[in-house]
C-alpha cells in the first residue's frame, strides 16, 4: 500500500521542464492536457493519494488525467498508487452507461461520437470517451488518431476524452482502460463510450467491459469489404449504417435488410434482447437522436429483466481472473531462472530434442522451486 506522500518525482524530473516528467515509465500520451498540468507544475508534482482520491471526485479533470497516467504506467510504484486510488473511488463507481462503438476505419466513428457526445451532453449528461487501439500496442502512432479528432467534445466541459493507453499487449491496454472508466466514473461521468476500431482484435476485450455495444457500418459496401467479421457483428446490440446523407437510398434500404438477416441468424442472447438495425447520418444529425432512444430502451429493458446487473458481475469476474492470469504470467516470465533457462529450453524445443510439454514443465519446475525458497 503506497501511503500519503507520492514518490514520483525523481532526481532526473526535478529540474525538467515539463510537468509531464511525472509520468516517468509511461509511454506519452499525445492528448494529454498539457496546460492544465502546467498548473500543476506550479504547485510541485506530488499528490497524495487524498489529494488524487479528493480530486477525482470533484470532478477535477487534470486530477483526474494524472491518475489515469498512473494506470498507465509501467512503474510498481505508480501501479501500486493507482490501485489505491480505484480501490477509494469504487464507492462511486459503477453508476454509467457503458457503450462500445466500433467500424473499420472511415466508417465515422469520430464524428459519430461528436454528434451523439453532443446530442446527450445537451441532455444534460457527462461523457467520457476512451479507446482501445489496438495499433498502440505496437507503434506509438494509432489507427483511432490522435488529438485534433473530436474537437467539439474535446472542448466541452462535460466530455472527458482520453486516447488509448499505448504499449503492452491488447490485454494490458484493455485493463487499463477498464480501470480508467471506475476513475470516469467516480468523476462522475455518467456516460462512457469505448471506441476501438472493427478490425477483429480488439472489439472482444472492449465487449468485455460494456453494457451496449454499437457497430457502425456504411451502405453498400459489404461486410467482407468493410472487413467485418461475423463475430463482431454477433457481439453487436445494434448496428447503425452511417453517411446515409450520401448513400443511395436503395443501397440503404437493401444494407438495412441484409443486416437485418444476418442478425436473425443468431441464437437469442442472454440479454433477450432482439438486436436492431437503423441508419444515421453522423454529419448531419439524422438519426443520432434514435440510436440515443434505442441506447435508453435496451438498458430499460436489461435492467428490468436482470441481464444489466449479471453482465456487470460477469465482467467483473472475468476481469478479476484476467488480471490474476497476466500478473502470474508477469511473474513468471520476471523470475531470474525462468529467465535464465527460457532460451535455451526454447532452443531444445526448436531442435526437437524436448517435447513442448516436457519444456513447459521444466521451466514451471524451475519457478516453483524457486518460489519455495
Ligand atoms: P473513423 O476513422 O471511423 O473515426 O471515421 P471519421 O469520423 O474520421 O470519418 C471519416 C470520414 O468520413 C471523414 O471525412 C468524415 O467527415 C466522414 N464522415 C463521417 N460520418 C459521415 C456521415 O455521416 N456522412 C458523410 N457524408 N461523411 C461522414
């Protein structure tokens, strides 16, 4: 447990010019609110955890962006603090709506998000937009781009956006923005939409962690066009086709049909909730209000017939025993015998002269034995 006083500054930050050397261990985040952390500077870089905990549930969002920065980071000690943090905010957390929006890349998922982000903030809610990118986990540059998307939302007090947290495996990035929506949610942001891009690696993990999940899709272009995979349409609550201001109505009304199809041939789902099929347009604001309205009765209607709450458990289950399952596999890999031996027990596998399970074992032998110690 990481007490009050925060130990973030190192010796090597302390005369650095950016405020941002609190962060030492993250990979930088291009969205970061640089100004307001420059009022940070001013009053030096260590909170405590008080300070973090009070200040998230306040509402106070560089407060509340220096934590995520905490999750984020690849330091024990940052990690450690930020799990106190989530662990002091759970009170709060849980009282948002949680949407998942996916589609290839150009489908309009960015304008998407500003034009219903705009349309439910008018209605007096507070949004935060994460993502899950899974080009970020590779190279720092980012299929879901980067900052200047969004910019309405982005300079509207009540919307929060953050981009995907970068580096690590999927499954890393995918905890850490789970993490994030609890600090999302205690700053009181009662709705949270997850962005991630249809590509067929990310959308499971982003389903892990919704309530509704939207897919975007546009008229005639065909799933195996838009790279769709059956999968992610099953995982779907809804699919809206996009830019109807452009598309030619027959091609619509023929795309409306065939989704429509596709969806029947589902089992039901748990939530008995039939998935639907509408159209919008995120340019111009036709048909965004609707897909609000459609948000609005599914989570009537799941919450009536229990589904809301058991999805909920479900995930939080999975993500405990996900988070069990990578921190072995940390250690694991961390241990100093493991991490002599792997290479060349690999080699033995390679040569053929070691079966995959016997290697296994080996180099499990080796950590047990040494976890004895
Ligand atoms: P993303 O890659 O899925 O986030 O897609 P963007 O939101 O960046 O949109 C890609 C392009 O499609 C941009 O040029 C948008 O202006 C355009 N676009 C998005 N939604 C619509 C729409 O409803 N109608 C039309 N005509 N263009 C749109």
């Amino acid at each position: 447990m990481v007490k009050n006083s925060e130990h973030l500054t190192s010796n090597k930050n302390k005369n650095n010019d950016s405020s941002l050397s609190v962060s030492e261990g993250v990979e930088q985040n291009s969205a970061i609110n640089t100004q307001g952390l420059q009022r940070f500077k001013n009053r030096g870089s260590s909170l405590s955890l008080d300070e973090y905990v009070n200040g998230i549930k306040s509402g106070n969002r560089t407060i509340l962006s220096r934590a995520i920065t905490l999750i984020e980071s690849t330091k024990a000690d940052h990690r450690e603090l930020a799990q106190d943090i989530i662990e002091q905010c759970l009170p709060d957390t849980g009282n948002s709506i949680r949407i998942g929006i996916t589609g290839v890349p150009g489908v309009g998922k960015s304008t998407f998000i500003e034009s219903l982000g705009n349309h439910i903030i008018d209605q007096g809610n507070k949004l935060a937009v994460l993502a899950i990118d899974p080009s970020s986990t590779r190279t720092k540059g980012s299929i879901l781009g980067d900052k200047t998307r969004m910019e309405t939302l982005a300079n509207n007090d009540n919307a929060f956006i953050r981009p995907s947290p970068t580096g690590g495996s999927l499954g890393g990035v995918a905890r850490k923005t789970r993490e994030t929506i609890y600090l999302c949610e205690a700053a009181g942001y009662d709705t949270i939409f997850i962005e991630t891009v249809g590509v067929g690696q990310s959308e499971t993990a982003v389903h892990s962690m919704v309530d509704f999940f939207l897919l975007l899709m546009l008229a005639g272009a065909g799933d195996e066009l838009q790279g769709i995979k059956r999968g992610i349409m099953e995982m779907a609550d809804t699919i809206a086709i996009n830019k109807v201001d452009e598309a030619n109505e027959k091609a619509v009304t023929q795309a409306v049909r065939e989704y429509k199809n596709a969806l029947h041939l589902y089992p039901e789902t748990k939530s008995e909730w039939a998935p639907k099929v509408t159209t919008c347009s995120a340019l111009t604001g036709k048909g965004i209000p609707d897909i609000w309205e459609i948000v609005q009765e599914y989570i009537q209607q799941t919450k009536k017939n229990g589904y809301f709450k058991n999805n909920r458990n479900r995930q939080a289950k999975h993500w405990m025993y996900d988070t069990i399952t990578s921190r072995l596999t940390e250690h694991f890999y961390d241990n100093p015998a493991v991490k002599k031996k792997q290479q060349q027990i690999e080699q033995q596998v390679l040569n053929g002269e070691m079966s995959s399970f016997k290697a296994a074992q080996k180099l499990l032998d080796l950590y047990f034995k040494e976890m004895k110690k």
